[in-house]
C-alpha cells in the first residue's frame, strides 16, 4: 500500500494547512492509516514531508520494533528547487507561499534513520535496488521479489 502526502492532503487530510500543529496531525493520521494496513497484512510505503522529529518518532511507536524503516530521502536544497516541476519552491521564496517546509519553516533532518537516499548522488533504479535489499536483508521481503519485478 502507498500512502502519498498529497494525496491525503487532498482526502483524509484536506482539513488541515500547514502549520507546525497541521503538519503534526497530518503525520499522526498519516501513521494511523498506515497502522491500519499494517495491521492487515499489508507492506506499507509511505511518502511524506515529515519536518519534526517528535512526529516521526510517534509513527515510530504505533508499530512493532523492527517494523518500521524510516528512509531518508536526502537532497540539497539547490537541487530541490532545481527540480521543482511546480515551481513551489520558488513561489515560497518570492513569499506566495507562507510556511515551506526547509525555506520559512523548519525541517529536522532524521539522526537515526535506517537508510539514507542520497536522491542526488544515485538513480531511482540504484535507491529502489537498496531499498528492496534492505527489506529482503530485515525478512520483510523474500528473495525472489528481485526476480518477479518487471522490468
């Protein structure tokens, strides 16, 4: 199951803005609903801007030990900004958007993440090959998933 921030921006969370408290129970939702899958058997990949430190750690500890794999999906901001297909960095530079994360309002990078992306160092291929290692490395995931990827 894939969890999307916008997507839930846009459903499950579409009550909430972006200040620090929206942001905190957007990820307190976000890791209700992913607990919910979890619970069910499923596989859960969640991708949203989590700014705080306090929010990750309580998604953290709706799951068992070990069955949480934070990754942080690391890059610079020049080349965040260079890649903004929609142009959000730039209008939070020029002030028409209020509270962005990493330019008016804070990002706390993880301390303690189980694995870092370095999205400007490798190619999607590589970080998925690295990911999917892990998962089959901590038993997440049987060997044979590799195999069974299309191409």
């Amino acid at each position: 199951m894939l969890l999307d921030g916008d997507t839930l921006r846009h459903g499950l969370n579409g009550d909430l803005g972006f200040s620090d408290e929206d942001r905190t129970e957007n990820i307190r939702r976000a890791g209700e609903a992913a607990k919910l899958f979890y619970e069910s058997g499923h596989i859960v990949l969640c991708a949203f801007i989590s700014p705080f430190e306090k929010d990750r750690a309580l998604v953290r500890s709706l799951v068992p030990e070990n069955s949480f794999l934070e990754v942080f999906a690391k890059c610079s901001l020049e080349v965040c900004e260079r890649r903004d297909p929609n142009g959000l960095y730039k209008k939070a530079r020029s002030g028409q958007i209020e509270r962005f994360t990493g330019i008016s309002s804070p990002y706390e990078p993880p301390q303690n993440a189980e694995m870092i992306a370095e999205t400007d160092v490798r190619s999607v291929e590589q970080l998925v090959d690295d990911i999917t290692q892990t998962l089959i490395e901590r038993g997440i995931l049987g060997p044979h998933v590799i195999e069974d990827l299309p191409e």
